[in-house]
C-alpha cells in the first residue's frame, strides 16, 4: 500500500484486554508499559513505525474505554478523541466476551466510517466460539474478526527466525482500509494537467516562515508529483521568476506558488499562463475541493462582528510572519474591509462544540493531515451548516485572482 502521509490506526478496548502488549508487538518495541494492573495506560501512546505492507503508520495505544472515576472516565474520553483522525482501528476483545461497552464502541467507530478489525486475543486461553465470530460478522459486515494471541506469536516467532507475528493483522488491515478507501474525491492534484516533458514553475519563497535548510513539505510533494508524471520542475523564488520564465523555449504549463506570494506572482505572468498555489493543489489532492470553492465565494458576504473559524492541520511555532494567524486574517479584513473577528484550531484538535457561532471556516492545505482526516472534519462542518473555505483560494481571493488560481482544476 502506498500512501504520502503516515495511516493513523489506534488500538481500542476494556482494560486489561492485552492493547499495550499487541502494541508492543505491531512496534517491536517496549512501546507501552505493560501490567496486570487495571488502567496502565493513561493517555494515548503514539509510536511512528513502518508496518511491511502498510508503509509509514503512527499506532496509538488508548486507555480502556470502561475505566472508572473521574480520572478514568476523562481517559476515555481521551481514546474517544482519537476516532475522528483513524484511518483504521484495531478493536481487541478476549475470553469470548463482547459486552455492551464493546458493542457502543463498535457502533461508534461503524458510524464514523472508521475501518476496523475486532481481534479475539488471548486465544491460547480461550479460542474464539463460532458463535460470537458469527453474531460479530453479521453485526459489522464491513470489519473483519480475527482469532489471535499475543503470547503465542512471541512464542512462535522466537522459535522460528521468519516467522512474522503481525502479517496477519498487517494483511487483514490492508484489505480493510483498501475496501473502504477514501471517497472524498480525492485525486493526484497534477493528474490530467501535465504531461510527459511539460515544465512546471514552483515558486517557493524563502522568508521567516520558511524553514532552516529545507524545504516545506507542499513543495516537496508537488516536486515529486511532477517526476511522477515525467515532467519537469523548475523550482525557484519569486525574485528569479521573470528570469526563469524568460528562460524557456515555451511557457510552461503550469506554475504553482505559495500563496503568499499570489499577488507578487501573479503581476509578473501573462493573463494566459496558467497558475495556481500549493495549498489550491492540496485542496483538489485531499478532496472537497468543491466544498472549498462554494465556502471560498462566502467571503463575498461577511459582515462586520462575524467570527471566522481557521483550521491549521499542523502545529508550529507562531511568528509575525505566520499565514494563518496573521497574513490570512490580515488579508481578509483588508480585502472585506470589515471588522472581523478570527478563532484558531491547530493539529487535528477537536473543532469548538458550537459551529453556529462562526460565518465561515477556512482549513489549511493539509499537507500534514490525510485524506480522511480532512474529510471527517470538513463534513462535520458541513452537517453543521457552516461553509468552508481553503487557505490558498482564501488568499487568491484576497489578492484578486481566486478564479484565475481554480480555473486550471475547473
């Protein structure tokens, strides 16, 4: 399975059902602490690890959904918060128990369109019935049940060099998330306007935003798909543009640019080159580009007072040269000429409990967030009745040019 950003896939269940240790053994690491005791584990555990046939993973080990206290109870809630950003779940049960805590979770990871595998552990102790095998089946068609136990493969794998003890789990996890693949719309964000030998222009400006010695990862995304199309990038900052531009045979087809620089960009092009911004890109690559576009012409309509809601899917430190704390809400009351007042969620932090309050929302590109991830945060908004906009059409339409930048993917 080939994925761009790493598949979120968390571990669920009572206490005392043996997550810490399937953990432990997905990572092959002493991930988390292991005990009798009742609650070990306290707030999610992540652990970034390469899984063969999955690629790049981050697993999360969470609290037992049935611990008790207000403490325990608040550690739950931590393992619940964790469902909207899954690409998939592991759901581990034993001694042919399923009881009502396990039935809710189910029904709730079933609802939020989460793929997941309910794993039968401890079956050296006791196997799992064809009756709780079926009754699970016939309950959740779109999951798998898989018999397992954690002791046995150690056991196993210690007695034979090249026996692998997860492939099972790896395999069944890869046809599930392949049979629930994202249906967002989501498509390569090149595909259909380049082709084999076109030049493509990828204007990255260097300033205080733009990290030591590297560049940020849009670009390099947008890079790669390029040579995955057989074109040719061309990558360069704004001050180079014109002499690059002057520099080729033919334009080019496309030219992409960090949105910042739309308007600076945009002045030193003919009205016929197309061109558009990395966050745009991500837009038509992580789907609901159309979502985006409608919330994008909402800014047309703001009013003085309204709140707006700005959705940052990483999380950095903030400067005076930051675009979505300032240059975006900067631009926007600029442009609107209305006072506005701006609110702020960063990583993949749950969205405020009341959407009601806010005119419009506007997410970031997303390089750091998936697909699905997006999707589930975006729909929430749009049950809510809430638009959303994107960050580069947000800021194409700040500088005059929002139907010039989404032309190309129209």
């Amino acid at each position: 399975m080939k994925n761009n950003h790493p598949l979120h896939i968390a571990l669920f269940g009572k206490r005392n059902q043996g997550k810490s240790s399937l953990m432990n053994l997905l990572t092959g690491q002493q991930t988390s602490i292991v005990s009798q005791t009742p609650g070990t584990t306290a707030d999610p555990v992540r652990k970034s690890c390469e899984l063969l046939g999955l690629g790049n993973c981050v697993l999360i080990d969470t609290a037992g959904f049935d611990d008790t206290g207000e403490l325990g109870g608040r550690r739950a809630e931590r393992a619940f918060a964790v469902v909207p950003g899954l690409d998939a779940a592991l759901l581990v049960i034993s001694d042919n128990t399923f009881a009502l805590d396990e039935q809710a979770f189910a029904d709730r990871l079933q609802k939020a369109d989460i793929p997941f595998l309910i794993i039968h552990n401890k079956a050296d102790q006791k196997p799992l019935s064809a009756a709780l095998r079926s009754m699970l089946r016939t309950r959740y068609p779109q999951c798998d049940v898989m018999d397992f136990s954690v002791e046995a493969a150690l056991k196993k794998a210690r007695q034979e060099a090249a026996y692998d003890p997860v492939a099972e789990i790896t395999q069944t996890l890869h046809q599930i998330i392949e049979r629930n693949t994202d249906r967002s719309g989501a498509v390569p964000a090149l595909q259909g306007l380049v082709k084999t030998g076109d030049r493509v222009v990828l204007v990255c400006p260097i300033d205080e935003e733009a990290p030591k010695d590297r560049l940020i990862l849009p670009q390099v995304m947008l890079t790669r798909q390029c040579l995955d199309f057989h074109a040719v990038p061309i990558l360069c900052r704004v001050e180079e543009l014109s002499q690059v531009m002057d520099s080729l045979p033919c334009p080019p087809a496309l030219v992409i640019t960090d949105s910042q620089a739309f308007s600076q960009v945009e002045k030193l092009l003919p009205a016929s080159q197309p061109l558009t911004g990395f966050s745009i890109c991500l837009a038509r690559q992580k789907g609901n580009f159309e979502t985006y576009l409608q919330g994008t012409r909402q800014l047309d309509h703001l009013q003085d007072g309204q709140k707006i809601l700005i959705l940052e899917s990483c999380t950095h430190q903030i400067n005076c040269q930051d675009i979505g704390r300032v240059k975006l809400p900067s631009a926007i009351r600029q442009k609107s000429g209305k006072e506005l007042e701006f609110c702020f969620v960063s990583g993949l932090d749950p969205l405020p409990e009341n959407l009601s309050g806010f005119a419009l929302a506007i997410q970031c590109g997303g390089c750091m967030a998936t697909a699905r991830q997006l999707s589930h945060r975006v729909e929430s908004m749009r049950q809510a009745g809430l638009p959303v906009a994107n960050y580069g059409m947000a800021l194409a339409w700040a500088g005059g040019i929002f139907e010039r930048a989404t032309q190309v993917f129209c």
